[in-house]
C-alpha cells in the first residue's frame, strides 16, 4: 500500500512541476493562462495513454493515442508561446498528418517490424494532411473546391493502387501453408 501511495505523490509532483513549467512559460511570454492549460491537458492524456500502453502489453492502440495526443498538445504549446507562427484554426490539417505520425509507433508496436498494414494507412493520412494544408496556408493557387472538381479521379486511382498493394501483399502471406481467413 505504501509503494502504491508513493507512486501517486511522484506522479502528483511531477504533474505539478510540469504544470508550474507550462505555466510559467506561458506568463513569460504574455499568452493566456487557458491555451497553455489545453495544450498541457492534451499533453496530460497523451502520458496516460503511454502508460496504458507500457501497462497492457500487446495494446497498439494505447500507444497511437499516446502519440496523437502529445503531438497535439506540443503543437498547441508551441502554437501557443508563438514558435509556430500559426494556430490550430489555420494548421488544422496537422490532425491528420498527427495521426498518420502516430500510426507507425503503433504499428511498431503491434508488429515489432513497419507493417504495410499501419504504414500505408500513415503514409495516406500524411499525405492528406499535406494536401489539406497546402490549401489551409492558401500555397496554391485556386481552391480546394476547384481541386476536388478537376482532380476526383485520382482518389479512385490512390484507393485502386492501396487496394491492389493490400492485396498482393496478403497473398504473400496466405501461400505459407495458412488456411485460416
């Protein structure tokens, strides 16, 4: 019972010392009290998520929500003390490129090697988060509307050529003598 009681004050100090930090940090800069607390409460779930994972061996998903949230509060953090110069409202398509980021830890995870089976969804979500921020920064020169209007079939293109490599590579692994599903 005491080592239970002394693992709970650690964590406490070291939740508080990281709190004291952010804020701190944030007072010297002159950016408001709530911003730093969201990004340090994104922060806050992302460690509990990693503890999960670490806790309940074989959990990938634990681990890619512990990724996806500390890369959101550090995001929002830096947003916040001004080192990124833009805000979650322009750089809103990092989510996705966040989440592709964390599927491969993830994948890791699962698998103990990059398995196409997190990495090709990652690489798509990064990919998508690019193209989604090349037109929340306003980099090219016509609309995400006029894109999507002239560009649509190469969605069908992108999901036939994920489909044939999905395809392929599980054909690989049912002719090793594998009869299950």
């Amino acid at each position: 019972m005491y080592r239970v009681a002394a693992h709970i004050v650690f964590i406490a100090g070291l939740l508080l010392m990281l709190l004291g930090i952010t804020f701190l940090l944030g007072t010297m800069t002159g950016i408001s009290r709530l911003s730093v607390l969201w990004s340090f409460l994104f922060v806050i779930i992302g460690a509990v998520f990693a503890v999960f994972a670490i806790k309940l061996n074989k959990r990938a998903v634990y681990l890619f929500f512990a990724s996806f949230f500390i890369l959101i509060g550090s995001f929002l953090f830096l947003s916040a003390l001004q080192i990124i110069p833009f805000s979650l409202k322009e750089g809103w398509p990092f989510l996705s490129v966040f989440a592709g980021l964390a599927l491969v830890p993830a994948g890791w995870r699962h698998y103990h090697y990059v398995s196409y089976r997190y990495l090709i969804p990652a690489v798509a979500f990064i990919g998508l988060g690019c193209i989604l921020l090349i037109f929340s920064f306003k980099v090219a020169p016509f609309s995400f509307n006029r894109f999507i209007i002239t560009w649509w079939p190469l969605v069908l293109v992108v999901t036939g050529i994920i489909l044939v490599l999905l395809s392929l590579s599980s054909k690989g692994k049912a002719g090793n003598g594998d009869d299950t599903p």
